[in-house]
C-alpha cells in the first residue's frame, strides 16, 4: 500500500530527534561563512549554530544538532579573497581529526603554490557534513 506518512515529532532514546539527523544519506549540516574581517559572518546555515575563528585561515564549526558520532564526511570549498596569483591550489581541510567531535569540527583553509603555502581567511568558505 502506497501512502504518506506524516509525523510532527520524531523521538529516539535521548529525545526529539531532528528529521534530517534520523536518515542516513543526507547531508547533516552545511554552512556558507565569511571570514575575511577577522569575525566570522554566517552568511547561510544548517544545523550549524555558530563558527568560530581560531586564528588565520583556522576556524571551528559548531552544530547546533549533534552528529550521531564523529566520524562524518565534510566537503568544502572556498574562495580565493583578493587573489590573483595564478598557480595557487586553495583548499578547505580537516584541521586535524582529534580536533572533530559530535559537536564540532575544526577545519583549515590553506593556499598552495611553487611560492610557497599557508592559511588564510578566504571570502566565502563553504561546507557540508555528512553521516549516519
């Protein structure tokens, strides 16, 4: 039999659980972040509930729903700021895995070329967090 189900509140042992953290195969948390003026401006988000900036090019993303455990996937993608160097590799890492936890993950923007490498702030940094 064909149907629609709907339900206003889905629980599991702990409480209400959010809908899209009770399926698997979708993305978790995502969030679209501008760094550049040294305080982070959450441009968009889901199921992030702030971001934090360490220092240059090093921030901490903080959900607002806790990942069911701490080994998810993120995906990113960041903008160059004002660069215009040609040859230069921008990238959006873990930070280190002890550092993601069911409750944050910090990750690192970095720039890599035959000059050299490093962190900075680039404007946007978008990620995405997927898992169970």
């Amino acid at each position: 039999m064909a149907g629609k189900l709907t339900i206003s509140t889905l629980n599991d042992s702990s409480g209400v659980l959010a809908t899209q953290n009770g399926m698997t195969g979708v993305g978790k948390a995502w969030a679209n972040f501008n760094p550049s003026s040294g305080t982070v401006v959450l441009n968009n988000s889901f199921n992030v509930s702030s971001v934090t900036r360490n220092a240059t090019g090093d921030y901490t993303v903080n959900f607002t729903t806790a990942m069911p455990n701490a080994n998810y996937v993120m995906s990113g993608s960041i903008g160059n700021g004002t660069s215009t160097t040609d040859g230069v590799a921008w990238v959006v890492s873990f930070q280190s895995t002890t550092n993601t936890t069911t409750s944050s993950c910090r990750i690192i923007a970095s720039y890599g070329s035959n000059a050299g490498r490093g962190l900075f702030d680039p404007n946007p940094v978008t990620v995405a967090f997927f898992g169970n």
